[in-house]
C-alpha cells in the first residue's frame, strides 16, 4: 500500500490527480484487460478498489502503469523525503522481485529502495532549475536479474514554493513626458519578472506599487504602466523625476517577496513662455561714415523655453530710422543684430529712435490663451560727428563735346562740397590712370574741364575719367567720381568707295546695261544719316563709253552707253567718280573704278580678260609698260652682281686660328698696377716667345705636314732686328712646300725696336705720366697730329 509523508494540501492534489488517473486508466484495463495499478501516496481505499478490479480482470501481461509523482522543491530535512513508492502485483511479497530506477538524477538525485520500491529524494530540488525528472522503472527477478515485466516510464515533477522575488530585467527605466501634460497622461510601463511557476499558487502573480514619486506619477497595479498624477508640471520650475515602483508577488499579500527599481522622468519643452527682453531701453552711438551693413548693436530677449521654443524673430516696427536700420535674427545667439542700410549724416540729423519686436517663431496653439508669445523695446541710437570726404553733386557726369573743338576749350564742369560743418576748401585732379593720353585738364579750384589735345570721334567716341576731390585741410579725405565725355561727330571725312570695286564689261553687252553698282561710306556719323551725290568729273561729263545713275538706296549704277567694246583695242578702262557727303560744308573724294573688257558667252558669263590698262585722259602702251619693266629688272641685275663682287674682294685670304693667343683679345676687369705691374698678365705672350728659337707657324693655313724650318738666327728677346726677321720669315714663306701660291700678312703679337716713333706701348715704360710729352706726335705727319693733341689735352687736363 503506497504511503508519503505529505501535507494536507498536497493530499488533496492527489486526489484529484488519482480522479484524474481513473478516467484514463479504466477504458484501458476494460478494452485490453491489463491489470494495472498505480501506486503513489493517497487513499487506501482507492488502491484496494483497484486491486479487486484486477483480481476481476485477471490479466497478469503487465502489473503496473504510472504517470507521475511529485515532490516539494528546496525542501530540506534530516532523512531523504519520500516521493513515492513502487509495486507490481507480480510481488507477492517473497522479496524474489528487485526494482531497478534509472533516467533522470536516479541513483544521483532519486534513491530507490530496490526491495520495497520507495523512492526518496536525497538532494535539495529546485524548481526552477530544473521543474520535472523522466525515470524509468522495472522490476527484474532478484536471483536471474531478468525483467518480469517491460520498462515502464514515469515524470517526477518538483512542485513550486514561492522562493524567487520579481526582478526588473530592463531596469533601471528612463522615460519623457510633455510638460504641462494633463492628468493621467501616460508616461510608459515596465515590466517585472518572476521565476517562479505561474500556475501554482500565487508565487509569481504579481503587484505593481509606487514608492517613491508621488504625488506626481502614479502607477496601474496589473499592468504597470505609469501616468502622471498631477496636471500642468512645468518643465523650467522642475525638470526631472526619480520614480520608485515596486513590484511584488503573492497577489501582493503580506509574505510574498518584492523587488523595486527607478524611473527616471524627464519632462520635455513646450513653448508655453513668450520672450522678454532683458530691459525695456537700449543706448547706440555709431560715427556718422560707418560703413553700410555694420552691425550697431546687439539686442536680446530671453525666453525660458529651450532649443526652437525659444527661438524669436526681432523686427523693427516704429520710430523714425525704420528706413536706415535693419535687424536680423542670430539663430546661434538668439538675439537681433541692428544693422545699418542707408549713409548717416550727423549735420542732417543727429540721433533716431526705433521700436523693437520679438516674437516666437513657434507657437504651440494649445497655450495661445496665455498671452502674446512677443516683447518689444526701444532702441537709442546717437550719430557721431566724422571727417567726411567731398561730397559731388552729382553720382556721375555725362559731358558732350564736338571733336573739333578747340584746345583749352571748357567741356564741362564738375562740383563737390565738403559735408562737415567746418567746410573745407576742395581741390580738383584727374586721376591720370584713366586719362593715359592726357588728353583732358581739370581747374584745381572751380572743377571745370578743358580740352588739352585734339579729339577725333573716328578713333574714339567715348571718354571715360575720374576726377577726384580732395579736402585741402585733410589730405586723406578724398572722393571720386566718374565723368563720362562723348565726342561729337562734324563732318571732317569724305566719303569714299566701300570698297575696292573692279567692273567686268562684256564685249557683247547692250548699251544701257548695269555694269557695276557701287556703295560709298563716310567715317562719319550725321544726325540724318548718310546722303552722297555722285558725279563725274569735269572734264569727263561727256564720257563717250559710261554714264553713272543715283539709285534710291544711296548706291551709284555704272551703265555702259554704247556696244560694240573690244578688249584687242582696250580692255582696262578707269572711271573716276566724285563722292560728295551732305554735311556742312560738304566733303567731297573721287574714286576710281576699274572696268575690264572680257569676252563672253552668249548668256553674258565672262570667260576670259586680258589686263591691259587705259586711262581716259591719259595712256600707256603694253610695248611701253614691257620696255619700262626690263629696264628695271636689268638694274637689279647689274647691282647684285656688283655687290656680290664687292663682297668676294673683301673676304681675308688669311684663315685665322682662334687658338693663336696673339690675335685674341683679352679682356681684364680689373684694374691693373700701371706699367710696374708685372705679374698681372705675361709679357713674354707680347714679345713674341716662338721668335726666340727662330721658329713661327703659318696663320693663313693649317698644313697637313708639318714644316722643319731651317735654322736661322737666334736673336735674343729684347734685341729682336726687325728687318733682319722679316727677310727670314719671307724667305721661310717662300720656301715652304706647304704654303699656297699667294702672298699673305703675317701677323706678329709684338712689337719691334729701332722706330723713329718710338714705342707708343706703356708695357715696358718705367717713367711716369708726369714725365712725358706728346709734343713731338705732331712732327709725324697728319695721322699723328690728331692723336697728339688728345694726349695733350688730357695732360692739360690733368693739370688743371
């Protein structure tokens, strides 16, 4: 008979656990006559039933079924709880019968006494580690250890006690709220935990409570969700709350366990504060030559809201400077910046007075009724005397002048004052990077321009200048102004072609036929526009082969009068035609047009024009222009070959050596020690060192073979005989297999001794300047002459 040591209350679970069992069990044994038999701590009685209804069934297949046991979690005593007790009907209680446990925590957590098939729990349980344990039984022989019956399979479940206080998993909580928010606005909701088993008892039903954050929040004790439980919290006197909720299970009896966290609840900004300005009157002063669009001032209204429920628009909405102030919103300093549109003048007036506006930008509707979200002040702004500079009466000048006016003529006139009440004088000047030509004066005192060279409209129509105005007293003061000067037009152009025309008369044409139309043009420019008359000259009136006819659009036709042209007999012919212009006076210019007699076809297409020229009053032959032209192309002739012989009788016949140190010229930037300085250059170059072993190369040429001289004299240095030297050498030169077959200059880089002249060199000098005199250069002749007497000059010179 199973026995447990349970409480009162777990007897009844199992009872109606074994109710339960029946209406699952009975079916069975009915329908497959299987005795069986479950065995767990409950009535006696019902257990006795169920053996009779066995011994009825008499089915010995299988003794036992069982479904599940249960067992106390975190119970603890000084012997192991018994959960249960298994028995088969197989045992008839001769101990031959051994139960065998095996599955989840058996032999570790589950003991099973393997004689009577209690079953005890040896170890602390809980349920939230681990909520139930799948065994499984069997009952073998005790001697054979062979099964008398199939594995059967049961759970132990751990029953549940409330050991697990509810936790904020997601704590601690932050949330927002709109200030002015009104009652019962929802704020958020949290959310606690229980490990415990909801379905038993009330272990993980739990109660939401506020502990601390009344009276301003209040919180729904099943849902947990958190209202606000006062209306119209205002954000600038509090901004921030700490809420703390506590959650606790058991239905929130007495004894149940409890856990808190913290809600903190930021109130966030509406526009419920206009702006104010910080004082009611503000004082500006600013010199009178600011420059436009400074900033004056800064003004500024506080507004208690924060980020764009504080920002405002400022505005100037009265006083008398509304047109020469501005303000404009900072948005990073949410002030208004009072900025200058238009010049001040102190002599004009001396101070302005102007009404200030702020207003929100955003306005929340739902706070309308608290007043208007704006503020205004008054702004004082003082203008400071400045040394201004002139002041022209006029932005710009437009000037006319015609271009024939005459030199130091007036054109215009320019006016400037000094704006400041100690009214300096001014003083006129054209700033000449504008007048490059210098073309235009201006009077220093009165401002008037005058013509300082002549104007021609055909070159230049337009005169731009800027004159500038200057404060005699203070220099620094200065203004400028821009003159513009148009040139007017006169009729100092006669008109002319428009360009070259050349006229094509076919041999065949008709009299009357249009040879050529014609256009003139006039660099100048009348009022009316353009009218030309047309005529011929004088003495061609008459023309026998053209006449001219005026066409309305102020061109000129060419007709021929007669047929009949042969271009054997003449095929150029020039007509000139005077141009007259309408102006006054009228100007007047004759240009030529040049007519060519061609032979064409039949439809008139000129095919072919000889060039041969005839002028109506006067003319050549083709034989005479041939005749002229070989005259000229003969003279070229002869004067190239005359320069090209010049020039081939001027070519040296010596081929210099630029390595011949005697014939370079060796500059020295520096001054030498005079004539006792020997160690600035090598004299011995000058003195011809090759003479001295009686050996000097050719000049002319570079001989392939080199010439052994003979040997000859060998004079010393400073005792050379020129005469003597110059026989040898020519006596050398004539020998030479090398040299060619015409004389040729020797050039020798020094100089000889014995000259009646004397040596004009002040190498080898040892006197002083002091110490010479060219008197006697005047003896030598002619050439001389000269030379002496600018050495006698600059000696004179000198002593002067």
């Amino acid at each position: 008979m199973p026995t447990g040591n349970f409480t009162e209350k777990e007897h009844q679970w199992i009872e109606v656990l074994e109710k339960r069992l029946r209406r699952c069990l009975l079916p069975v044994l009915q329908t497959r006559g299987r005795a069986s038999q479950v065995l767990m701590s409950g009535s006696p009685l019902e257990l006795n039933r169920l053996t009779e209804e066995q011994r009825i069934l008499n089915r010995s297949k299988r003794g036992w079924v069982w479904n599940q046991m249960f067992v106390l979690e975190e119970f603890s005593g000084p012997e192991p709880i018994l959960v249960g007790r298994l028995h088969t009907d197989l045992d008839p209680g001769s101990k031959k019968i051994k139960y065998i446990l095996s599955g989840d925590g058996a032999g570790t957590i589950f003991q099973i006494n393997d004689v009577t098939g209690d079953i005890h729990a040896i170890k602390r349980l809980d349920r939230e580690e681990k909520a139930e344990y799948t065994l499984t039984a069997q009952a073998v022989d005790w001697e054979t250890n062979k099964p008398l019956e199939p594995p059967s399979e049961f759970i132990i479940k751990v029953q549940d006690i409330n050991d697990n206080a509810p936790e904020f998993l997601n704590g601690p909580y932050h949330a927002t709220v709109p200030e002015m928010s009104i009652l019962g606005t929802s704020v958020t909701n949290v959310t606690a935990t229980d490990a415990d088993d909801p379905v038993y008892g009330n272990s993980a039903k739990l109660v939401y409570s506020i502990l601390e954050g009344q009276p301003y929040f209040s919180i729904e004790p099943e849902t947990a969700i958190i209202k606000t439980a006062l209306p119209n919290m205002d954000r600038e006197a509090k901004e921030e709350y700490l809420v703390v909720i506590q959650a606790k299970d058991m239905g929130g009896h007495s004894g149940g366990l409890s856990g808190t966290t913290t809600l903190t609840v930021t109130l966030t900004d509406v526009n419920d504060n206009p702006p104010k300005f910080a004082q009611s009157l503000y004082h500006f002063s600013v010199p009178e030559d600011v420059v436009l669009g400074t900033a004056i001032g800064r003004v500024k209204a506080n507004d208690q809201d924060i980020g764009e429920n504080a920002q405002s628009s400022y505005d100037i909405i009265d006083g008398d400077g509304t047109a020469l102030f501005e303000i404009t919103s900072d948005a990073q300093a949410q002030d208004g910046i009072i900025r200058l549109r238009k010049p001040l003048d102190f002599e004009t007036k001396k101070s302005y007075t102007l009404k200030v506006e702020a207003a929100n930008v955003h306005i929340d509707p739902r706070f309308s009724g608290r007043g208007p979200f704006k503020d205004t002040a008054t702004v004082k702004i003082v203008v400071e005397d400045a040394d201004e500079p002139p002041v022209f009466s006029s932005p710009t000048y437009l000037l006319e002048v015609h271009e024939n006016a005459a030199l130091n003529s007036v054109i215009g006139q320019v006016t400037a004052r000094d704006p400041d009440i100690t009214s300096s004088p001014i003083r006129f000047s054209i700033d000449r990077h504008t007048d490059l030509e210098r073309q235009f004066n201006i009077n220093a005192d009165d401002g008037k321009i005058t013509l300082a060279t002549p104007l021609d409209r055909e070159l230049s129509v337009w005169h731009n200048i800027t004159i500038i105005a200057t404060e005699i007293r203070n220099h620094s003061q200065i203004s400028r102004v821009p003159v513009a000067i148009k040139v007017l037009d006169v009729n100092d152009n006669a008109p002319e072609f428009a360009s070259e025309y050349e006229a094509f008369l076919c041999e065949n044409g008709k009299p009357g036929q249009v040879i050529q139309t014609v256009s003139a043009m006039d660099k100048d420019d009348p009022k009316n526009g353009h009218y030309f008359l047309y005529s011929l000259l004088p003495e061609m009136v008459n023309n026998p082969n053209f006449t001219i006819k005026k066409n309305e659009d102020n061109s000129l036709s060419i007709l021929a009068k007669h047929n009949g042209f042969n271009r054997q007999k003449q095929e150029v012919y020039l007509l000139p035609i005077v141009i007259s212009d309408s102006g006054n006076p009228p100007l007047s210019s004759t240009s030529t047009l040049t007519i060519r007699v061609c032979g064409c076809s039949s439809d008139g297409v000129v095919q072919s024009c000889n060039v041969e020229a005839y002028v109506l009053p006067i003319g050549l032959s083709m034989g005479a222009l041939i005749a002229i032209l070989a005259c000229i192309i003969l003279l070229l002739v002869i004067v190239v070959l005359f320069v090209t012989l010049r020039r081939h009788k001027n070519e040296p016949l010596i081929i210099k050596d630029d390595e011949d140190v005697r014939e370079n010229i060796i500059r020295y930037d520096d001054e030498g020690g005079g004539e006792e300085d020997t160690e600035a250059f090598d004299i011995a170059t000058l003195q011809n060192p090759d003479g001295i072993n009686g050996f000097l190369p050719r000049k002319d040429i570079k001989p392939d073979l080199q010439f052994m001289p003979r040997q000859g004299l060998a004079p010393v240095p400073n005792g050379v005989d020129v005469d003597e030297f110059i026989n040898v050498r020519l006596h050398e030169a004539d020998n030479d297999p090398t040299a060619p077959p015409y004389d040729s200059i020797q050039i020798y880089g020094y100089e000889g001794r014995g000259s009646v002249a004397g040596s004009l060199s002040s190498l080898e000098s040892t006197t002083s300047d002091s110490d010479q005199n060219f008197d006697y250069l005047s003896d030598w002749g002619p050439r001389f002459k000269r030379l002496g007497e600018l050495y006698s000059v600059g000696e004179s010179d000198k002593e002067t």
